[in-house]
C-alpha cells in the first residue's frame, strides 16, 4: 500500500511538469499570435488604401493594441519592400506568404523570432525579440529548468537553470508545435521522487 501511493504521488508530480510546460508553451504561443494578428489588421487596413506611408497607418493602427510590437516591414506581394517602422532588421525577403497565411523562423543570429502574414495586397514582417520570449515564459509562472524554441533549423533557449546534481529524480521533457507547425516549444522540469526514506 505505502509503494503504491509513493508511485501514485510521483505519477502525480509527472503530470503536474507536464502541465507546467503546457502552460509555458501555451503563453509562448499567445504571444506570438497576438503581435501576429495585430501586424496582420494593421497591414490590412494600410495596404487596402495605401497612402504615401502606409508604415505611419499600420503603426497608428497598432497604437490601438497595447503591449504589441511597433517593429515591422510592409511589402508588396512580390515581396518588395514598401517601407519599414522601428528597428527592423529584413530577413528572408524572398519567402512570400500569401492571404491568411502566416510563417515563422528563428533569426539567422538567433536573437529574434520572426513572423510574416500575408494581406491582400502584400504581405507585413514583424520580430519578437529572445528577451520578450523569455518573459512571456516567465509570466507564466510555470517552474521549469528549461524552455527553448526551435524552427527546424536554428533554436533559441530561453530558460536554461541547472537541475540538482544530488537529488533523485527525473526530467519531464515534453514538446509541441506551435504557428502552423513552423515553431516547436520543447520544455523541462525537474521533479524530485519521493521514496520510502522521504516518508
């Protein structure tokens, strides 16, 4: 009876790690697409009737979302760039993404994630930056040793805290896609097990 309520106690620790890093990914993934949809109204409604700068109309449009992003690049839809807003830095300038769809990479020197919508019209890029990530994921509340994101090519670690070396336990690994299949959240936690001694 006492081993199967130690087993019953660590299986429940199991699930608890594996609900924090469902939570970590879950907060991970609002972030991105709410600065996505946000850049994707404001796009719209500039490229629809661009002005002499379509920029200055999707950044007022942005104004009206708080805590988004305010740096992006509008472009056309063979991807030519019509203006930028804010540090933007271009990458991937001939990856063109049609109406409704949206992409997403890990910058060439890791420091950013990327997302680009596409709009009738064009298509909008925007940034997150690895610091912003990082506290989305730590918003969360979640206790996690280790969060990074991945795009297949390049990957990111936003939280990486060392395990304890004396302790027995196990790491509760899980991952999961996000944008599209784009983006992959991989979390961990460590979780100590308790056994007939603790008791």
């Amino acid at each position: 009876a006492a081993t199967s309520g130690i087993n019953h106690a660590n299986d429940t620790m199991v699930a608890r790690a594996d609900d924090q890093g469902r939570i970590v990914t879950r907060a991970v993934e609002s972030l991105v697409a709410r600065d996505a949809m946000a850049l994707r109204i404001a796009a719209s409604a500039a490229l629809r009737e661009p002005g002499a700068d379509p920029c200055a109309s999707a950044h007022f449009s942005l104004a009206l979302s708080p805590a988004v992003a305010h740096r992006f690049e509008l472009a056309d839809t063979a991807g030519r760039p019509l203006c930028t807003w804010g540090s933007f830095r271009p990458e991937r300038p001939t990856l063109l993404t049609a109406p409704g769809k949206m992409r997403s990479w890990i910058s060439d020197g890791g420091s950013a994630l990327y997302y680009r919508v596409g709009v009738v019209g064009g298509q909008a890029t925007g940034f997150l930056t690895v610091t912003e990530l990082r506290d989305a994921a730590v918003a969360s509340r979640s206790v996690l040793n280790f969060v990074a994101l991945a795009d297949g090519a390049r990957d990111v670690t936003l939280i990486d805290l060392p395990t304890p070396g004396d302790l027995s336990g196990e790491s509760v690994t899980r991952e999961q896609g996000i944008a599209g299949g784009d983006l992959n959240v991989r979390t961990s936690v460590f979780i100590e097990h308790i056994n007939s001694v603790d008791r």
